[in-house]
C-alpha cells in the first residue's frame, strides 16, 4: 500500500531539508506561494523562521490550515496570514470571539 505522506527535499535558508507532507498539504503550499508570486522554498523559509516549536512538517500543516481557515471565515479583508499566524505569535480572529 502505497504511503499518503510525500517526502521531498527542499531547500531552506540556504540548507537542503526533507519534508514529509500529505499531497493534499504540498498541493495547498503551491497555491499559496503562486497567490503570493514567492517561491515554494520561500514560503517554507517564512514558516520555518516563524515557527515557535514542532517540526517542520507540523509547522506546516498548521500554516495551510490557518490560510484556509482564515479564508473560509471571510476575514481576509485584503491581508493574507503570516507564517506567525500557525504558530500562535499573533491573536487569531477566531481567538478574539
């Protein structure tokens, strides 16, 4: 039986690292850094820095998690969130209610 998780190599800060993620979740990060015009590895570099604790994977996860949470809830209002936003540095709007 084939393994839902995907490992690929990516670079980070100027260091290769394996990341293993759910294709749903590698698909999601392509959408996100093609709506924001940055690379992929960018992207993973901003949550990589951002990220307070967990491994990279996890940190992940909770980033696209968070982007598309913030989007279904309709707040968006023109601002995007922040690598920060999955790691809970800022006070989400769902935090607030």
């Amino acid at each position: 039986m084939k393994s839902p998780v995907v490992k690929r190599s990516i670079v980070v800060g100027g260091h290769k690292t394996s990341v293993s993620l759910e294709e749903a979740f590698w698909n999601s990060m392509k959408e996100i850094s093609h709506e924001r015009s940055v690379a992929l590895s960018e992207l993973v570099g901003e949550i990589d820095t951002n990220r307070n604790q967990g491994n990279l994977s996890s940190a992940i996860r909770l980033f696209v998690l968070d982007h598309f949470r913030t989007l279904a809830v309709g707040q968006t209002g023109g601002t995007r969130p922040r690598a920060s936003h999955a790691q809970g540095q800022e006070e989400s709007s769902l935090e607030r209610r």
